[in-house]
C-alpha cells in the first residue's frame, strides 16, 4: 500500500488537483493498463482501511496530509472498493458473465467515492483543491450511471417476452433510475460550490461552479428535463458574486455557453441563442471537432434566422458531417429551389427531429422563396433609358406581372407530376406573406395582376 | 480549484470518453451518437488554440446565389412563361 498511494502523497504534495484526480479513477490510464489491479491487490476488505491509514497518518514531510488523513482514508478506502467492483465486472463482462444488476453494484459503489469525497469537501476537511477531485468524481459518476441503466433496461427487456411490444410494458421503474440517483448528487455539489462564502476567492469552491453545471445539462438533457437544466442558470444568474466567467477555464467557459445556447435555442430566443453560440465556436478548442460540429449544428439553423446567412463552402468542407446534413438543404436555399428544399428537409427529418432543429430549418424555407422571387426580379431585366438618362440612371423594372412568380414557383414542379401546382390565388397568398415578413417590398396591385416592388430595396438585405 | 490550477498547463482529464478528439474525425453514425458535448482532453487554453486567429469572416455568406446565374435563369423563365402562354 505504500508503494500504492505514493503517487498520491506526491501530488499532494505539490496541490496538484488534477494529478490527485486522475489518482482517484476508475479508468486506469493508458500508458498504465494495469494501475487499477496493481492498486487493488495491494490490501484486502480486511486491512484496507489499517494500512490506508497508516500511509497517510504517518506522512512525516506532509503536514497537511497527515491533518486530512482521516478524510483521505475514507476516500481511499471506498476507492479501493469501488476498484475491486470495476475489476470484477470487467472480468465478468470479459467472460460473458456479467451478473445482472453488477453494473450498478460498480455504480453504487463510485458513489460511495463521490458523496465521500463531496463530504469531506463540505465540511472542510479537505483543501480547497479537492473540488476538482470532487467534480472529477461526479463526471465518472456520471458515465457509470448511464451503464447501470443500460444494463437495467437489457435486463428488463431480457423479461418481458415480446420484445416488440417493449415499449407498451408499462414499467414502475424509471427507466434512468441510476441517472437521476446521480443527478440528485450532482445538484448537492453544485449548490456546495454555488454557496461557497469563503471570502478567498483563491480558496473558493465557486470555481467549480461551471463544472458542475455543465455535469447538470449533460444529465438533464439526457434526462430530457430540459426546465431542470434552466434552473441551473437561473441559480447562476441568481448569483451576484461569482468570479468572472473569463477567469474559469476554457473548458468550462465553451461547454456552458454551448448548453445554454441550446437552452435559448429550444425557447426560440434565436437572438441570445446565437451570441452564446456563437462566442462558444470562437473559444473551442480547435482539436475538439466533435464538440465544433455540435456546436455548428444549432448555430447554423440560428444564423439562417437572425441573419439569413448560410455557412460558406469552406465552412462545411471542414465538417464532413455537416456537410452531409447541411449541404443540400442550403445549395437549394441558395438557389431559391423550393422543391429541391422540400426534399432535403424530408430526406433529413429524422436527423433534423432528433436534433430538434427541424422546425427552426423549416423556416428557411421563407428564404428559398425569397431567392426564388429575387431572381425573377432579376430576369425581368431594366426599365428602357429615357432622353438624357445614362446608364447609370438604368433601374429595374418594379413592376413584375404575377404571371411571372407563378411561372417561377411551378417550374420546379412542372412536368414531374408531384401535384404540387400552385393556383394564382394562393401565389398571390405567398408573396402577400412575404411582404408581410418584410423580406419583399412592395405591393400587389389585383387590378393589374402585377406586383410592384419598392425601387429602392425591393429584397431588403439582398442588394437590390 | 486554486487559481494556479486553473491556469496551469492543459493537463489531460484521463476520461475514457476525452480521447484525443483527432480519433473522433471518423464519422460515426449519425443516428447513434446525441448531442451530448464531449469533455475537452485539456481544462484550458490560449486563443492560438481556437479558430479565432483564422478569422470568422469565411465562415459564413450571404443565402443568396451570386446575380451571374440570373442569365439561365431569365431564358428559362421566358420559356417557361411562353409554354403557359400556349
């Protein structure tokens, strides 16, 4: 045990947080397969906690150490439980053999390391340091939460003998029973960091405030309680006397401006939406493509309503896989191919549904109309030059005969038999709407089965 | 956390899903993954490590195709409006 925890007394040594914290995994390292099994034979249930203390308690060159010994022994103690738990289902699961409910067996005990270590960071028992281990804890957590409930669902699948009615088996249990264990750990050690009142803001946990936020919003909307993640930043923005946000770690600056871009997103506040989103893509970190993407992914639709800009080609050649989703939806906005549109949001709408961004992309489909319209402006051509007019006096012509849009709007459908054949009345309808929306100039004069569009800016935004 | 942990040198967080995100360029099925963020392999970092230096302004254009494109598009109008024509 000894040789064991030296690492440990060693980073501790220096305060190093995040050294302590990478001690006290359940994952062992990659350039160290066998940290974890070395760890775990180094005592048995009946010595464990005797030799774990007499490591610590007598640390002669630490001081500090030797006053939070006791603290660190719990922590160690159910650490190396926790560790035997992991050990023994991977051995399970490597045979074929794993028990049912020994996931959360290993669960159960990673929380007993957690609310150990959120314990004794609680009642000061341990440095200010140790949020980081705290929180590091609640992310592992996390993840061995989400395993315990898949296991639980395979086993409740596994007895219910008509898999394909699964979903109808009314069930009492949740069916992310360990998660929401977590989630109520989560917010117990978010409120400790939140309610910190040591002055010393170098000793303060409201540096974990962020972490822990972030921890919550992953939960929740894995959850899919969405109002409980808005909670959390209501509590943040509840709080006048936090550190500024620009002083917390990169890490924890992008991932909270992310969720709560999201948050302001689902609530179609596209505005706030798109400035965290924004700012979030501007400060990630360039290697992080996953979190890019995911990032993108929702500032896309944001851009395509607050500015009506689309993402360059360069932008999405970086993404391959926004690319993919995003590519043919915004070549036909560009276009102004309604039909093409409305084959691209068909062709994507399970992706789209699933990432709750279908709706947002559906209202792009006002600015394919746009450019469709705008492009009929266009090819009606300029009004001839009058007695001493040069070109430079040379105008468009304002007034375009509906017969024009309507031509316009049915020549993608004409001929494919796709029955979407508009009638005049309802082409007048569509450009009536966009006039209303602002996106057009103008007006219909019924009289004359014409639309006049305004000389100066007939496409507000569009440079005609 | 102290304030020189925080702005200490990236120190990797050892989280089995904080690999390094150059192994996650693969494209995974789309349908599998959510949109969960994933945890950055280092804490913090300096502007140098964002798009930022590469400027934004490539990033995004107008929704509206280019006017030289109008050509075509004009010649199959008028042929369009002539067929209704008839």
């Amino acid at each position: 045990m000894q040789a064991a925890l030296q690492p440990f007394r060693e980073a501790h040594a220096l305060e190093n947080a995040w050294a302590v914290a990478q001690i006290l995994s359940p994952v062992a390292p990659i350039d160290d397969p066998g940290r974890l099994y070395d760890f775990y034979r180094a005592s048995n249930e009946h010595m464990v906690e005797n030799d774990v203390r007499s490591v610590l308690k007598y640390s002669k060159q630490n001081r500090h150490l030797k006053n939070e010994s006791d603290a660190w022994t719990d922590i160690f103690v159910s650490y190396w439980r926790a560790i035997g738990e992991i050990l023994r289902a991977e051995e399970a699961s490597n045979q074929g053999r794993l028990r049912d409910r020994q996931a959360v067996e290993v669960y159960e005990a990673w929380k007993a390391v957690a609310t150990n270590i959120q314990k004794f960071v609680s009642n000061g028992m341990l440095p200010s340091w140790a949020v980081v281990c705290m929180y590091s804890a609640a992310n592992h957590l996390r993840v061995l939460a989400i395993k315990a409930d898949e296991q639980l669902a395979q086993t409740r699948n596994g007895a219910t003998f008509n898999a394909g009615f699964q979903d109808d088996v009314v069930s009492t249990t949740p069916k992310s029973e360990k998660l929401e264990d977590a989630a109520r750990v989560f917010n117990r050690m978010f409120a400790l960091c939140l309610g910190d009142r040591n002055p010393d803001m170098n000793e303060s946990r409201k540096w974990g405030v962020y972490y822990m936020a972030n921890l919550q919003f992953k939960t929740y909307f894995k959850l899919k309680a969405i109002t409980l993640s808005k909670n959390v930043v209501k509590a943040i923005e509840a709080q006048s006397d936090l550190p500024l946000f620009e002083l917390y770690p990169k890490a924890h600056q992008v991932t909270y401006k992310y969720y709560v871009g999201i948050l302001a997103f689902l609530q179609e506040d596209y505005a706030r939406a798109e400035t965290c989103l924004q700012e979030a893509f501007d400060a990630c970190f360039m290697q992080a493509i996953k979190n890019q993407e995911l990032i993108l992914t929702y500032l896309i639709p944001c851009r395509l309503i607050t500015k009506h800009a689309i993402p360059s080609a360069d932008l999405l050649s970086s993404f391959p896989r926004l690319q993919r989703i995003f590519g043919p939806l915004v070549a036909c906005i560009k276009r102004g191919d309604l039909p093409g549109f409305d084959e691209a949001l068909v062709a994507g709408e399970e992706e789209f549904v699933k990432r709750r961004i279908y709706l947002t992309l559906e209202r792009g489909r006002d600015i394919a109309q746009r450019n469709l319209l705008r492009k009929v402006f266009l090819a009606g051509g300029y009004e001839d030059l009058k007695e001493g007019q040069t070109e430079a006096d040379r105008i468009r012509k304002s007034r375009i005969p509906l017969a024009n849009f309507a031509a316009a709007l049915r020549m993608g459908t004409a001929g494919e038999g796709s029955g979407q054949i508009l009638e005049d009345d309802e082409v007048e309808c569509m450009i009536a709407n966009m006039i209303y929306k602002g996106l057009m100039k103008g007006y219909i004069s019924r009289e004359h089965a014409m639309v006049v569009v305004n000389k100066k800016g007939a496409f507000p935004g569009t440079g005609v | 956390m102290s304030a020189s942990a925080s702005s200490s040198a990236p120190t990797s967080t050892k989280d089995p899903k904080a690999e390094p995100a150059k192994d996650e360029k693969k494209p995974a099925q789309p349908l599998e993954e959510d949109d969960e963020f994933e945890d950055f392999p280092v804490e913090d970092w300096t502007e140098e490590d964002t798009q930022l230096p590469s400027g934004n302004t490539h990033l995004w254009e107008e929704s509206w195709d280019d006017d030289d494109t109008s050509e075509d598009f004009a010649v199959q109008l008028r042929e369009e409006l002539k067929k209704l024509g008839k």
